[in-house]
C-alpha cells in the first residue's frame, strides 16, 4: 500500500510540476495559464500531448522543441522531479496524517512556484501567495492539529520580521518576499523561524561566494531573496520543528 501511494504522489508531483512551470513561465507577463494549450516559446507552435509528458518527453527530444529545433530549459524536467521527490518526502514525513501530508504538498508547491518566478523575472505573484494563503487556511483547519492561533501569531511576527528588513534594506529585500516569509508562518507554525534563518543563511553563503568570484562588483547584482527562502521553507518543513524542541531543551530547560 505505500509503495502505490508513494507512486501516485510521485506522478502528481511530477504532472503538477508540468502544470506549475507553465503557471511560473506566464502568470508574470499576463498570459493565459488557464485554457490556453502549451507552446513553443520561441516558435509558437502548439505542444502536442505526447510531447508534453513529465519529464519522459524532455529526454525524448534530448531537451529541444520539436517544430523549430530551440533549447528547452532544462528547469523544466529538474522542477517536474523536484516537486515530485519533495511530495515523498512530505509523504513520509506525515504519513499518518492525509491532511498534513496535503498542507506539506500545497506548501512545496507554493515554494516551487515562487523560486521559478523569483529567478525568472524577480517577482512573487500576489496571486500565488493568495491562493496559497486560503490552501493553507483550510488545509490547517481541516488537519486540526489545536495550534491554529500559534500559526498566525508565526505568521505576524515572520511578516513583521522581513519588512523591518525591508525597510532597513529596501534593495535587497521585496514587499513579495516579505508576504512569503507571513505566508511561511501559516504553513509551518513555529518552525518558521528556523525557517528563515536558514534562508539567511543560504543567503549569505551565496553573497559571500559571489563576492568572492566577482569581488566589489559583485555588490551592485541583484539577486532574489525568494529561493532563499524556500529552501529555508525546505528545512522548517523537515526537521524545524526538531530544531525548535532542541532549541527550548538546550536553552530553556526547566
């Protein structure tokens, strides 16, 4: 039974992924995610079915677009087995629990969403973060775990944290990545807070070796906080809530 269940996540991760990428590669510009059928981005043509299976038809093609021969990103197949690969390891990380197993999967999601965007065109979609805000209402709701006011109080003092970041360093930090850091707060309670420092974290290291390879220049790039913070959503997700107790047993024992 699990190895069927592990399956069927791992397909919907991989199918959702597809779907997730296209929603990434429009939304910021306008375009139709909804109905439209996918196409080339280059020569427009329209995607057939069998060319658009998760993954399977990248390594068909050897990454190219049928029609006109021009590079798929290979971001494409890479976020369609991320996601997928994230949904097992949300599955055996609640696997007693359905409804904190779909609050984990709308979060991984929401966080794949957010670095495609982020790193394509530098912005986090207030669409995204909404929907995801009401998923993680609902799905919080229904998993009943008794820490729904320890939630959004997480969620309030995540999203008080960052503006004051904002504010203090408006060039490095955005209004998007500060709704993220509240939105964090729903999912994840008060694993939020090793949440982002790790992003900070991942942050830094990043700065630090990019400082190193491009020296002084290196300090007028602009780079997106967002994936940062996702990967720091990764390890609240994960092991946050162990850091946490290890965190009050070491320091407030007693």
């Amino acid at each position: 039974m699990v190895v069927v269940e592990v399956v069927l996540l791992a397909v919907l991760g991989l199918v959702l992924g597809s779907f997730l990428n296209v929603v990434a590669y429009r939304l910021p510009v306008g375009e139709n995610w909804v109905s439209e059928r996918s196409r080339c981005p280059h020569c427009k043509e329209q995607i057939a079915g069998y060319d658009n299976i998760p993954v399977f038809s990248w390594l068909l093609l050897r990454g190219k677009c049928r029609h006109c021969g021009a590079r798929i990103s290979a971001r494409y197949p890479l976020s369609e087995i991320g996601l997928a690969a994230a949904f097992v390891g949300v599955y055996f990380r609640f696997e007693d629990d359905w409804w904190l197993i779909a609050l984990g999967c709308a979060f991984v999601a929401t966080l794949l969403v957010v670095t495609l965007t982020d790193l394509e065109d530098q912005i986090i979609p207030n669409e995204v973060l909404l929907v995801s805000l009401v998923a993680g209402i609902v799905l919080a709701v229904l998993a009943d775990q008794g820490d729904l006011d320890t939630r959004a109080i997480s969620a309030a003092i995540a999203f008080v944290v960052l503006f004051l970041v904002a504010l203090v360093y408006p060039s490095g930090m955005g209004m998007g990545d500060v709704k993220l850091a509240g939105l964090m707060g729903v999912y994840l309670g008060r694993a939020v807070a090793p949440a982002l420092l790790a992003g900070f974290l991942f942050g830094a290291i990043f700065g630090l070796a990019l400082i190193a390879k491009n020296g002084a220049e290196a300090r007028k790039q602009k780079v997106p906080f967002g994936p940062f913070l996702a990967m720091g959503g990764l390890v609240g997700l994960f092991a946050g809530e162990e850091i946490v107790d290890w965190y009050l047993d070491s320091f407030f024992e007693g």
